[in-house]
C-alpha cells in the first residue's frame, strides 16, 4: 500500500500530471526575470565573495564552510548515478535539460538562500539555524505550513535521501569488489556516526576539507578522458542538442523522456527550489554581513555541483558509448562506461568516487535534519538522540533496499518539499527583489555593503538580535 501511495503522489509530481516540472520551470524563469538575470550579470561576482569566505564567527559558520556543506549534500548519487540514470531513461539530450534546470535554478537558489540567511535563528546554543520553515513562520507567518516543510524535510534528508546515498554505495561495492551490502551498511553507519556526533560544525569541517578535493580530482579524470577522446567531443556535443529537442531517429518519442529525466535528476542533483540549501545558507556568518552574499554563494554552488560535476559524469558515459535502453540504469553504468576508457581500474576509482560523494551526501543530510529540530524545540540532548538513532537505521535499511524503491521514495519527498517551497519564495518576490536591490545597489556604488533591520521593508520580521544590536 506504501508503495502505491508513492507511486501515486510521484506520478502527479513528475509523472502524467508533471506539477513539479512546469512549477521548477516557472520558478526559474520567475526569478531569472524578477532579479534581472543576477546568473548572468553577476556571474564573476560570485568567485569574488568566494575568496573572502574563510571567516566565521562563534554563532555561525564560514561561507566556505557552508557552500561546502550544501556541495556536500548535492553532491552524490545525482552526479553519477543519476546521470546514467538520466541517460539511460532520456538519452543524451537529458544533460542539455540538465543544464537548462541548472541556468535557472540558480537565480532560484539565489532566491531561497537569501531568505534563508534573511529570517535566520539562534538555537539553544547560540548558533545559527534556519530555513524554509523559519521564513514561512516569520515572513508568511504560516506556522502550519512551516511545519509541514519541516515534517517533508526530516522525511527526505533526515531519513530517506541518506538512504539513497547508502544504498549507491553498497551497490557499488557489491558491484567492485562483491562486499554484502549489510556489512558495507554498518561500516557507513559507524563512519557517518563518528562525524555528525560533532554537529554542524564538525560536519562543516569535514566538508570544507574533503569537498575540494573529491571535486578537483573527478574533474580532472574526466577532463583527461575529454583531452584523449577530444575527436569524439563535437558529435557528442550535437547529440546531446539534436537529442534534446527530438531531432534525432526516434526523437520524438524521446523528448519528453529526455526533457524528465534531465529536470528531474538535475533537480535531484542541484536542489535548487527544494528548500534544502537554505539550511547551509542560513548557518553562516557570511562576509559582507548581507543577507545577500549567501545568495550568491550558493548560485556557486548549483553551477559547480550540474553545470561541472554532472557534466563530467556524462561526457565520460557518452564518450564511451553510453545511450538510452529504456530501462533505469544507476552507477553500474558509469563504472561501465570507465572502465570502456581506463580498463578495470575504473571499477575501482568510480567505486572510490561515488563512496566519497555519497558518504558527504549522507553526513550533510543529518545537519540538514538538525536544523529544524529548532522548529520542534527539540534542539536539546534526547531530541538529537532520537533523531540520530533514527538516521543511522534509516541507513542500514537504504543499504539492503531495491533501487527503484528507494529511489521513487526520494523523488516524493523531494517533490513534496520542492512545491511547498516554491509556493514560499514565490509569495515572499517583495522582499527577495528588495533586499537585493538593497545588495546590487550598494555595490554599484562602492559603499559599504552590510545589512541592518529596518534597511529595506520585509514580510514579517526577523529573529530580533540577528540583523540587529538588540
């Protein structure tokens, strides 16, 4: 029965009814458009606030820490498995939709990070949390609705997307080496137990240092494999284009296939418009003191993890072959298509990568979780014991479950949460465009750019103390 309600609210959200795809879509234009365009006009501004981003405060993290910690958790499944998988079911022209869900989700991940620095909180100790449900709470002053965000969001990134995560990578393991998906499962659980028992802080630690990394080196193998197969890199260009509009034999049949599968694991990958990446956003003491430079920041963050990562993943599947079957393929397929490139060593590195990804995945996603235990009043020492007991199991169960299963239940509540927060940012436009006309303003001027109460006119208010020395 569970698994034909979520069958059913899948279908409406992404399937037949495909609510998600036109309200992702809507959104991304909405946005691009309110805010003229910042993806583009502003695109080299975001590197700038990058290499000022190492500072943090006792109440909030750095905005390095917390772009790595939001990469942390989009970067994973989606950037490997869920490229083949977007191949697979769509064919090549579903990394262009990749890319087009990716130009406009950041000017929406710009929108709802903004909010999320914006209507930020202290919690028990001192430190700041946030999110989509503090900013439906004080800017719409929605308490129900807040709540059911909160209820979504532990359901995916509390439990379920961890479980995607852990099941990646005992698949991939089991596929490597032949490891049992169970023992591969407590390994993870007794890893992931050792990082989060730090809090956020620690996990942002962690992130900082690792995210780098793992990104750098990935790219760096894929763009090797580019530079060696550099003749084939024109026709896979154009199979990608023709494919993505149904130019190719077949086409037609495969360009709404193609126009799904990339929206839909491109939003999987890149979160933006879920409501997720707010919660990053929202921890950070960011520099300059604007609400506005996390959204920047994490715009950063939606072009590295799909316009690079992702594109990595399917040059090196479409340059070794790779092509629709019509059924869903996961992280076999990309093992696969490196080993066409490297011989059996790729087995082994995509093993290592996809562990990396996933792992980081599945630590981001606690904090996430623990972000909205504030919501509850719960940020105290049993309600982080409860939850964490609950996270951890939900990680061994994801390790031994199907894919398909695992998978359509990350899909509904990644969905669920996406149309609440939609609905959010897009009621909340008023006070995006002017607190960002507030940032764009003072930064074509060269004046001082900081941000206090009462600077700009806002729905509701903000937590007193936060944008303000009361």
């Amino acid at each position: 029965m569970i698994n034909d309600i979520v069958l059913a609210v899948n279908d409406v959200l992404w399937g037949n009814g495909q609510v998600l795809i036109v309200m992702l879509l809507a959104c991304g234009f909405w946005f691009t458009w309110k805010l003229g365009a910042v993806q583009l006009r502003h695109f080299t501004h975001m590197f700038t606030l990058l290499k000022m981003s190492t500072s943090s405060t006792k109440e909030g993290i750095s905005s390095f820490q917390a772009l790595c910690t939001s990469l942390s958790a989009r970067v994973g499944t989606g950037n490997l498995a869920g490229v083949a998988m977007a191949i697979s079911l769509g064919g090549a022209g579903a990394i262009f939709w990749m890319w087009v869900i990716a130009f406009l989700g950041m000017a929406t991940g710009f929108a709802e990070s903004v909010l999320g620095q914006l209507y930020k909180v202290k919690d028990e100790e001192g430190e700041f949390r946030g999110g989509p449900a503090y900013y439906i709470k004080q800017g719409l002053n929605k308490t129900w609705l807040a709540v059911a965000f909160s209820l979504c969001l532990f359901f995916g990134y509390g439990f379920v997307f961890s479980a995607v995560q852990a099941n990646t990578i005992t698949d991939a393991l089991h596929n490597a080496y032949g490891f049992s998906h169970f023992y591969t499962g407590l390994v993870i659980i007794f890893l992931a137990a050792l990082i989060v028992v730090g809090g956020l802080r620690g996990i942002a630690r962690f992130a900082e240092w690792i995210v780098p990394f793992m990104a750098i080196s990935y790219v760096l193998a894929a763009l090797i494999i580019m530079c060696i197969n550099i003749t084939q890199l024109p026709d896979v260009m154009l199979s990608i284009v023709k494919s993505a509009f149904g130019f190719q034999e077949a086409g037609a049949g495969m360009l709404g296939a193609a126009i799904k599968n990339g929206i839909q694991r491109g939003l999987y990958s890149n979160e933006a418009g879920s409501g997720s990446v707010p919660h990053a956003a929202a921890s950070a003491a960011p520099t300059p003191n604007h609400p506005v430079s996390q959204g920047y920041i994490q715009m950063l963050g939606v072009f590295v993890d799909t316009v690079i990562l992702c594109s990595a993943t399917a040059f090196i599947i479409l340059l070794a072959g790779g092509e629709a079957s019509g059924q869903m393929e996961g992280i076999g397929m990309t093992q696969a298509a490196m080993n066409t490139h490297v011989g059996s060593g790729g087995t082994i590195f995509v093993s290592a990568a996809i562990c990396l990804f996933s792992f980081t995945s599945v630590v981001a996603n606690y904090a996430y979780g623990e972000s909205n235990l504030h919501m509850f009043k719960l940020d105290n020492k049993i309600g982080r014991r409860v939850y964490t007991v609950g996270y951890l199991g939900m990680i061994l169960w994801g390790a031994m479950a199907a894919l398909p299963t695992v998978w359509a239940m990350a899909d509904m509540a990644l969905g669920l949460m996406s149309v609440i927060n939609i609905i959010a940012i897009v009621w909340m436009t008023p006070t995006i465009v002017a607190i960002s006309k507030d940032y764009f303003v003072k930064l074509q001027s060269g004046k001082e750019i900081s941000y206090k109460d009462g600077d700009v006119i806002i729905q509701g208010k903000t937590e007193k103390g936060v944008w303000s020395d009361d």
